[in-house]
C-alpha cells in the first residue's frame, strides 16, 4: 500500500476489483468474494512464493500503469474466486486452497498471458528470458531515479475515487434538508 493511502482508499480499491470481477469475469457464476475476501487473498499471495507474479513484475496500484495490478483467473473459463469459503474469515483455515481459481499479476503479465494454454505460457517466459538486449539499450547496473510526473505530484496527497460509488459511513451531510 503506497505511504500516503489510508485504509478507506484500500477499502475502496478492492471494492472496485470486487465489483469488475463480478460485472466482466463471473458474469456466467455466483459471485462468491467481497471486497474483504479478495483483499485477504492478495495478502496471502503477497507473502506465498508460490504465487509470484507471471514475468517476475512488481505489481503498481496506479489507474492506467501497465504495472497496475489485476484479479486474473488462474485457469480460465472457470469461476473467478479466492478460496476463502466464507465472507467474515477468522483464520487461515477458512481458506480452502482446491477453490481457489485468483492470482494477482500486472496488466501487461495478464495480456501477455491471454487465455493461452499452461505449457504455452510456460514458453512465453522461457522466450523472454532468453531475450538478448543489447547494453547500449539497457544497463542494468545503470541506477534509474524515477521521478513524478505534474500530475503525479499534483495528487500526491490526495485521493481520487475513480470509482465514484457512495462513500459508507458519509454523515457530512446529515441533518441538511
């Protein structure tokens, strides 16, 4: 979670990948998740090595980064969910691994991968690793300072709710008829 979020603008990222899982990749299933129950299972896939990313990429949270990461299916044409077989998890044993169908991986990993077969996706990553790039064109002892963009600095401090759904808990306007 980037150092200047709070917990609401989290709360409202995952209820946003909630929502898109539900609309564009469970359309033909019940929805199972929440937005707690996904944020849940990007945790555990955080700190699993078994669940690193598809080209070894470092997932971003910013809207229109290629690295901005997205809920994939693990095995497509199958039901979009985390594993966690109730909404309100009290322990890791509420996760039933068999079930879970999620990684979460960059939107490039997830393009690169489409819905190819496992042993074609295998190939992919073995092509990219033997890609030769010249050092005129990348040095990788070069350190690299990225610095922000107008805009960026513009909204460093601030949250932008891209999402634009009602805010829960919004009592500013209580009692103002």
């Amino acid at each position: 979670m980037p150092a200047n979020w709070c917990w609401w603008m989290c709360w409202a990222l995952f209820t946003e990948r909630t929502y898109r899982m539900w609309l564009l990749c469970n359309r033909k299933w019940k929805q199972i998740d929440v937005c707690e129950t996904l944020y849940l299972e990007a945790i555990l896939q955080a700190a699993e090595p078994d669940y690193s990313e598809f080209l070894k990429l470092p997932l971003s949270v910013y809207i229109r980064h290629p690295l901005r990461f997205v809920v994939a299916h693990k095995s497509h044409g199958q039901q979009l969910r985390t594993g966690w077989t109730t909404i309100t998890p009290s322990s890791i044993a509420d996760r039933v691994d068999s079930l879970n169908n999620v990684v979460f991986e960059t939107h490039l990993s997830n393009m690169a991968k489409q819905d190819f077969s496992k042993e074609t996706c295998e190939a992919i990553v073995a092509d990219i690793a033997n890609i030769s790039i010249r050092l005129k064109w990348y040095d990788p002892s070069r350190e690299v300072e990225f610095q922000a963009t107008e805009k960026e600095k513009e909204t460093e401090n601030e949250f932008q709710d891209d999402f634009g759904g009602g805010e829960i808990g919004d009592d500013e306007d209580e009692g103002q008829e």
